[in-house]
C-alpha cells in the first residue's frame, strides 16, 4: 500500500488546519437583515424568527450601532407597513418609515453602508411584489413604482438599493432613475435568482406580506431552474446590476457557484428566514448545536462562491468571529 499521501497530516491540529483552510468567513462579508416599525422604543418579537424583532427607528438605529461596532458589512431594510393599499402608495413615500430610517441611521454613523429592500409586498393589501391588475401581476407598471421607490430611498441616503420584487426590465429602469436624480454613486444589489421558496413563510410572518391570493411562481423562478439563473444574471448585469444574488441560499448552493464561475461581478446570497428558522427550532428542541450550525451553513455558502452574506445571523456570528481568531475551527 503507497501511502506516500496523507491528506490527514495537514489535519492534525488545529493551526495546520487552519493554515490550509480555503475558505474564510468575516464579519464584513455578513449583511443583517433589519424590519422598521413606526413607533419609539419598539422591539416587537417575531414569533416566526426567534431573536429576531420589528424594530422601531430609535431602536434600530441602535442595533446598526451594535452591527457596526461588530464590523458586519451593511444593513438590509424592510419596511413593515399597517397602511397597505392596492398601489403601494407608502412604498414611495419621501417621507416614509424607510427613508426616515435611513435619515437617522446616516446621522449616527455616515459611513455604514444601509441597504434598502425595493418591492411592494410589504405595502399592498393583497401581498405581491407588484400591482395586481385582474388576475395578474403586472410588470411594467409595476417597474414604475419600483423606480419612484428606490429614488425615495436614494434621496435619503441609501448606498445599495435591493430590488428584490422579480419583475423583467427593473434593474435597468432603476439604474436609469437614479442617473436621471443625480445619484449615479448609487449601487443596485439584484435579486437575480430569486426562487419561488417555502423557505421565506418566517419572513412574511414578519411583514404581514403573505399573498392574500396566488402564489408568486410567475415572477419568482422554478426551483427546478440553474440554466435560467444565467439568462437572469446576463440581463441583470447588461442592465447594470452592482452585485447580483442568489437567494435562497442552502438549498441553491450549486446556482451560486455557477454564476462565480460564469461572472466576475460580486455575488450574494442570502441566507434566508426559513433556513435560519429551521437551525434556531433544531436548536430549540436540542437536536442541534445552533453556533455551530450556523458557522457551518454561512462557511459553505461562502465556500459555494459567494462573496456576501444575507443573514440574520450576522451579529451573533460576527461575535463568534471576533472571539476566535481562527475563523471556523
Ligand atoms: C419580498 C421579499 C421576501 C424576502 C425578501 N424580500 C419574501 C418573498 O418574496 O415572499 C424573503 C426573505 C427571507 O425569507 O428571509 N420582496
């Protein structure tokens, strides 16, 4: 028998190990996920997503504090709206809950970057991510809104608008409104292979954004689909997507790593409410060590070839991060 090669000497401890690991995860490679809700000193538990809180402005800017001093990346926004309507008209609104939140989050701290969610599903009383004419959600209308949407948070100081809604033609229409008021510095996160998933239920929980009717399988992809995540990433970046993602992430491991090797723009995926449900609930009853569960799970998306990380997790493992210098041992 040659055993001239013994991959398990570079295994032996932990610090060889940890000099032969490929794939690192930091603290600036997480982006934490946060809810607004109006109100003063707000932290509303939601009941889908253990740890997790609607917060109010004066409360969230607080959590930015905390995520910043931790070093994670950015923030992500989402609006929770009570004033739903059939055309979003709170999703636009200069003077709304999101770019309110975002006023204050620059005023405390100028340079961490806050990200905006870009769809109307937390603002319309049926639930989808467009406007809803008869039986279908329509597309180009629908982009119009977007547009006014993203310039709003544009206005007041969002560094990536998000569009996560799904709609044909919304990146490029997005890119030229921004041009179009002056904020060309502006990046667009693209939700570019976002699947129809149960994995977001923890999510719409937290919103109140269940569609009332349908599903949105004619806007969100087929899981079943990789090859039309290349069609979705080609048209996102000839429209002028910054980044693109993938989403869910645990589940579409192999669609991330085929756009890495398909495209050189930055890829994220993000990590979303039902997978992070699914670890806290294992957790919960036992099954499951939820630290390291979760260190598994974001190192795997990283090691799948994303660059950043939507995650709720962000702040609890960004200080697992900080505590151990070798970044998963
Ligand atoms: C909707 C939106 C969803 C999520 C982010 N933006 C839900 C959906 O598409 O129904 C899901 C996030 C998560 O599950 O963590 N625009």
């Amino acid at each position: 028998m040659d055993l001239t090669h013994r991959p398990r000497r570079l295994r032996r401890n932990a610090p060889i190990r940890s000099l032969v690991r490929e794939t690192l995860l930091a603290p600036q490679q997480l982006i934490y996920p946060l809810f607004v809700t109006e109100g003063k000193g707000l932290r509303e538990p939601i009941s889908t997503m253990p740890g997790q809180h609607r917060l109010s402005v004066d409360e969230l800017v607080k959590e930015c504090q905390m995520a910043y001093e931790l070093g994670i990346g950015a923030v992500n926004l989402f609006g929770y709206s009570t004033e739903k309507d059939d055309k979003a008209t709170n999703a636009y609104d200069p003077q709304g809950l999101v770019p309110r939140t975002i006023r204050a989050i620059k005023a405390a701290l100028p340079d961490f970057c806050v990200q905006t969610d870009v769809a109307l599903d937390p603002y319309t009383i049926h639930g989808h991510d467009g406007l809803v004419v008869g039986e279908e959600i329509v597309n180009d209308k629908t982009v119009e809104v977007l547009c006014k949407m993203a310039v709003s948070h544009a206005e007041a100081g969002a560094d990536w608008i998000a569009p996560s809604d799904m709609m044909d033609g919304r990146v490029g229409a997005i890119r030229e409104a921004l041009d179009a008021s002056g904020f060309e510095q502006v990046s667009i996160l693209a939700y570019t292979a976002k699947y129809a998933s149960c994995f977001y239920g923890p999510f719409r929980g937290a919103l109140d954004s269940t569609p009332k009717k349908g599903d949105k399988k004619t806007y969100q992809m087929d899981p079943a689909n990789w090859r039309e995540a290349l069609r979705e990433a080609d048209l996102d970046i000839y429209e002028g997507a910054d980044v693109i993602m993938v989403k869910p992430a645990l589940g579409y491991l192999d669609v991330i790593t085929r756009l890495r090797e398909a495209f050189d723009v930055p890829i994220a995926a993000y990590n979303v409410s039902g997978e992070y449900a699914m670890i806290c609930a294992a957790a919960e009853k036992g099954w499951i060590d939820q630290e390291r569960a979760m260190m598994e799970a974001l190192l795997s998306i990283r090691r799948a070839g994303a660059d950043m990380i939507l995650t709720y997790f962000a702040p609890a493992a960004a200080r697992r991060l900080q505590q151990h210098t070798i970044s998963f041992s």
